[in-house]
C-alpha cells in the first residue's frame, strides 16, 4: 500500500500537500544546498565584462600618511614571469618652489615647484620606474613635463631617475625577461628630486608616489 | 502512431505563434547594450570651447598646405593637410589630448584622421594650464566643405571598450572657403606645445 | 458465404458506417491498407523500431552512393592579371605598379651587409569611409622569392611622397607607397616579383567575437618585372 496515501488511521490534521512538500525537499536537498554556490559561480563566470573592476590595472589601493614618512609595501609582478615584493621608506625632505630645475622653468602662468624625496630600501629591491605627482587642494593631479619650458642650451632630462644613476639595483632585462642587477651596489638610502609645474594659485597639499598598479602612496608636502 | 488532433494541432499553432511575436518584439525593443553604447556627443563650432570629462577643448584655428613639418621632419601629400590649431586645458590629471583617434568627418560621413606621418606630440596637458598643439590631418581637398572634427575626449584604451565621449565641433568651413584652403601651399611648420599664459 | 457481423462495424475515426451488405468487402482506403500491412508485424516491430531502421537504410545508403565522402576543396584558378590593375581586397583597393632591386635608398631603407631589398611601389585607397592601417598590405600581398625571411614581419610599407613609415590611408584618396622586403644577399634577384593578392572579408571571430579581417582568400597573381637599382 502507498505509504502517503491517507488511509484512516491517519490523523486527519495532516494535509496531504504538507506531507508531498516534505517529500519535494528531500528529493532536492543537495541541489537546493547546490543552489546558492551554483549561483555565485554563474554570476562570477558572466563577470568578463567587470574584469577591469578586479583585475588590478587601475591605481585603486592608496596607502595614505598626512605626515612626510610612509612605509610602501606592495607585490609587484612583469607579464606573469617575473614577480616581487617591494618594501620602501618614502620620505617628503621638501616641496618648494624653484626658479628653474633640470634644465626647465615654468611656462607663463605657472610655477615650479621642486620636490626632493629620500628613498630607502634593501639594495635587493626593484625600485625602478617610480612617478611622481603633486596632488593639489581639490585632488587634481599634477605630472612631469608639462606647463614648463626648456631653458635655451640646456638638455633637460627625459625622464625621472627613480634611482642612483651609477648604482640603479636591480632592473627588469626586457630582452631576456629576468632581473638584472647592477656592479655597484645600490646605498641603502638616496635622493630622488622631481620638478613639477603647477598652475599658479594652486598650492600642492599631497605628494603621490607609484610604481606598479594597483598600490600608490600619498604624503603630506610637509611644512 | 500519432494521431494529431485538434488540441495538438491548436496547441501547436499557439507556441509557433508565440515565438513569433516574442521574436517580432525583442527585435524591436532597445537591447541593454545598444542603450550602455550610446555615446557622449558635445556639439560645438570654431572658437567655442567644449567641456568633456577630462578638460576642455577649443579649435581656434583651421590651415591647410600639402605640406607640413617639424624642426627635424617634412610630411607631402597628393592631397591636402588640414592643420588645426586646438587649445587644450584638462582637468583632474595630465592629458595627452586624442590626436591619433580624432577624424575629420566630411558631410558626406567619409572619415580622414590616423596617426599622420610628421607630429609635435600633443601634452601631456597640465591641469589649470592651457596647452596649444597644432595636429595635422591628411584629407582631400573636396571633402573640406562642411567637415567637422570629432574628438575623442581620451585616447582609445588598449583593453577595454572604446571612447564613448566626444566632441564634434563644426569647423566653419564654407565652399568658397574650401576652395581657398584648397588653393594654399605655403608649407605649415607645426609648432611645439605651448603653453598659453594667462 | 456470409460471416454474422457483430453489429455495427466501427471505423477507426468512432463514426459508424452502413452495415455491408452480403458479399460485399470493406472499401480498403490507403490508411487501411498501411494499417494491415503493420498489423501483420505489429507483434515483432514497434513503430519506434520501425522508425529507427528507416533512419539506418537512408544513412546506408546515402554513403553507398558517396553522400559521407570528404568534400574536395575547389582548387580555384586564380588568374594573373596586369601591373596597373586595381584590386579589391577588403581594407583598400591595390594596385601594384612597378617592382625594384636594391642595395639601399637612403635614408629610408638603409643598407646593411648581407642584405638587399626587394621594392614595390603600389597605389592603394581605403574602401569604405573609415582610414586603413596600410600595414594591412601585410595581410593581403604576399611576395615569392628566394630568400625571404618567412618569419620576419614584411614588408616595410612606406609613403612614396615623403619616404615617411606609411600610417593610414585615408578614404577615397589614392596613396602611393613603397612596400619593401628584406632578402639575404646570397640569393639570386627574381627576374619578376610575384605577387598574390588575397582579399580578406570584415567578419566577427568565431574564437573571440571580435571583428578581424579573416579568411585569406586569393584573388590575383601579378608578376613585375624588377629593375634593378644601383644607388647605394
């Protein structure tokens, strides 16, 4: 005889649907438990369009100081070949302005302002290819090579040295895809100076440092 | 075997005509990606600056010669190069203005523009500062008339969809004036950079 | 002889007929006479199986008769037309027009040992509205000779005007451009350059759903005579 038939020794308080629901449930427990999983994973799998969203190729991760100081840790990683850590003191020695830096002064309508920073690192790290930007009141960045103008005869340099120029460390031998190092070893502290020209009326209020995306540090231009 | 009878046959009928209609209007409401496509058009004219997302943007100025060069390089041309004149103030971080991706549209929708074979590369453009770049355009002398610029408000991203925010800025050019352009052939030497002073 | 029918005799649809009369057989209509013929191995086939030996015979057969052969690729002819001729080929319409030899034209190719280049100057117009990279060439002219790098990312196209690395060619405008080819010294000069000339259709991928020009598909073969250039 069919178990859930009702027969009369049956209470009559239980509903023949109660009893056909319990039964649905435990028919499809493991995919209702499934269920939610099998979800997440859907909508993970239709998420190629957000990939910009958590793929790091945007400066997203600040790591902040309203002081001159700050301690920069990030992982860095070259076309999935290569990869690091790179660990750094950042320090603001000063923010003023200048005259002319590098071979360039400020275009008419601006200033230029000279920041000289001090890098400390392990004579181990990858500490090239650094940027260095002034972030103004309403968080406007201001970058190199522009709103300035080259002084007549001089040759102003292409480009930042993030590094000691006849010590550098090490750096990335595109060619070859490994890290090479240079003879000389790298001082475990040295100067970076950085010429920047910004509108006049703006005063610079954050100093922005970077590497690789995703991390970036932010200073305090000090007094 | 199957015996088809009236409800099936009904029934049949029904679904097909179903698909049909359910066809017939998801072909003709808007789909969500043609609506997430639609660009950021900014109309403006010669002169008038335009305000996008990362700064503003003014054409001042409209030239034209087969020939153009920097200091160390000259571009010919059998056609004609259009030189435009385009102040340029971003506005957030430094910009280096769209030259390669914007294109001179003719009135009758043919596109000139690329990556032309002499240029002062234009920016990066500090925020707050107004930069002025002469960016040359490779064109035929009868597509002049009517024409007008439209640029991007950023160069296209390696990964990623296309620059959806644009200007198009109307360069004024009448038939006389076309023909005038036309007619010119004093070479355009294309300045550096510059930044304007307040 | 007459059988007692049982009553009114029913036909399949439930609709009663006439009662027959003595002697008289049942008009057979086609449906019937498929139905006695199923009758008679109802008790061995089932429709289904009936279904599926159909199926089979008709699969059978059709190889039998060449229907499962791999199909052959069409070998297209493809003619060889003149220099001066214009091509079209899905991102510009060519036109090669004379072929070089030479050590170097400076300062845009410049020489180097072991090495001589092999030079055609050609017309080409974007099709369509749109500006064409004129790299492109590279995917729809393909050079014969002896001597080539076949890996090597050829040919060099530059603008005939102002010897400049050509850009874009723009629409409806006709740029001249010099297309150019490395070759090792060592290998004898071709008396002519063959050219294939392929058109390429603007399609979707069906890897990535990008539009790309794909399927190569050749169209023309011009053969240029080289005249040699002795300028260094």
């Amino acid at each position: 005889m069919d178990a859930d038939a009702p027969s009369v020794a049956d209470e009559p308080a239980t509903p023949r649907h109660a009893t056909a629901d319990r039964r649905w449930w435990d028919r499809n427990k493991l995919w209702l438990l499934l269920l939610a999983p099998l979800l997440a994973l859907a909508l993970a799998a239709s998420g190629f369009r957000f990939a910009r969203l958590y793929v790091p190729w945007n400066y997203t991760r600040p790591q902040v100081t309203a002081g001159t100081t700050l301690t920069f840790n990030q992982d860095w990683a070259y076309q999935a070949k290569l990869k690091g850590h790179r660990q750094a003191t950042l320090t603001v020695v000063s923010v003023r302005t200048a005259e002319s830096e590098d071979g360039r002064k400020a275009a008419p309508g601006a200033i230029l302002y000279r920041i000289e920073l001090e890098f400390s690192a392990a004579p181990d790290v990858l500490m090239e290819g650094c940027k260095v930007f002034l972030l103004g009141p309403d968080g406007t960045m201001y970058g190199r090579g522009s709103g300035t103008v080259d002084l007549p005869g001089a040759m102003p340099g292409f480009s930042l040295s993030c590094v000691p120029r006849d010590a550098p460390g090490p750096s990335i031998d595109a060619v070859h895809d490994v890290i090479k190092t240079s003879e000389r070893e790298r001082p475990a502290t040295w100067r970076v100076v950085e010429s920047i020209a910004l509108p006049e009326g703006v005063k610079p209020t954050q100093v922005r440092v970077q590497w690789d995306p995703p991390d970036y540090a932010l200073l305090g231009v000090g007094s | 075997m199957i015996r088809a009878s009236r409800e099936t046959l009904l029934t049949i009928l029904l679904i097909v005509a179903a698909l049909a209609v359910g066809n017939v209007i998801t072909a003709r409401l808007p789909k969500a990606d043609e609506v997430a496509n639609l660009p950021f058009v900014h109309t403006a004219a010669l002169g008038v600056p335009v305000t996008m997302r990362t700064g503003t943007f003014a054409v001042t100025k409209v030239d034209a010669s087969p020939i153009v060069g920097t200091q160390l390089d000259t571009a010919v041309t059998g056609g004609l190069f259009l030189v435009l004149t385009v102040d340029v103030t971003a506005s957030g971080e430094p910009l280096y203005p769209a030259s390669d991706d914007l294109r001179i549209v003719a009135s009758d929708g043919r596109e000139f523009g690329g990556r032309p074979p002499v240029r002062e590369v234009c920016g990066p453009a500090q925020p707050g500062l107004t930069l002025t770049c002469m960016l040359p355009v490779e064109i035929t002398p009868d597509a002049l008339a009517g024409s007008r610029l439209r640029l991007p408000a950023a160069n296209r991203d390696i990964v990623g969809p296309g620059e959806s925010e644009y200007a198009e800025i109307d360069l004024g050019i009448s038939a006389d004036a076309a023909a005038e352009l036309a007619g010119r052939t004093t070479p355009i030497l294309l300045a550096k950079p510059t930044v304007k002073g307040k | 002889m007459t059988h007692p029918t049982p009553g009114t005799p029913e036909t399949p649809s439930g609709a009663t007929r006439a009662p027959l009369a003595e002697g008289e057989a049942p008009e057979s209509t086609p449906l019937e006479r498929v139905k006695k013929a199923y009758d008679l191995v109802s008790d061995v086939v089932s429709p289904k199986t009936i279904g599926i030996v159909v199926a089979a015979l008709a699969i059978i057969v059709a190889g039998l008769v060449g229907g499962w052969d791999t199909v052959e690729a069409v070998d297209k002819d493809v003619p060889t037309v003149e220099a001066g001729t214009p091509l079209a080929t899905g991102p510009f319409e060519v036109t090669l027009l004379r072929a070089y030899s030479t050590d170097g034209i400076k300062p845009a190719i410049y020489p180097a040992q072991g090495k001589r280049y092999l030079v055609v100057v050609a017309a080409i117009k974007a099709s369509g509205t749109e500006p064409q990279w004129a790299n492109q060439l590279r995917d729809v002219i393909t050079l014969s000779a002896p001597g080539l790098d076949q890996k090597a990312i050829q040919p060099t196209v530059y603008r005939l005007s102002d010897g400049k690395i050509a850009g874009q060619a723009q629409p409806s405008m006709t740029t001249e451009v010099v297309c150019v080819w490395e070759q090792r010294s060592s290998a004898p000069i071709p008396p002519t350059a063959q050219l294939r000339v392929d058109q390429r259709s603007w399609r979707q991928s069906t890897l990535d759903g990008s539009f790309k020009r794909l399927d190569p598909d050749p169209i023309a073969v011009v053969d240029l005579p080289i005249t040699q250039l002795d300028r260094p």
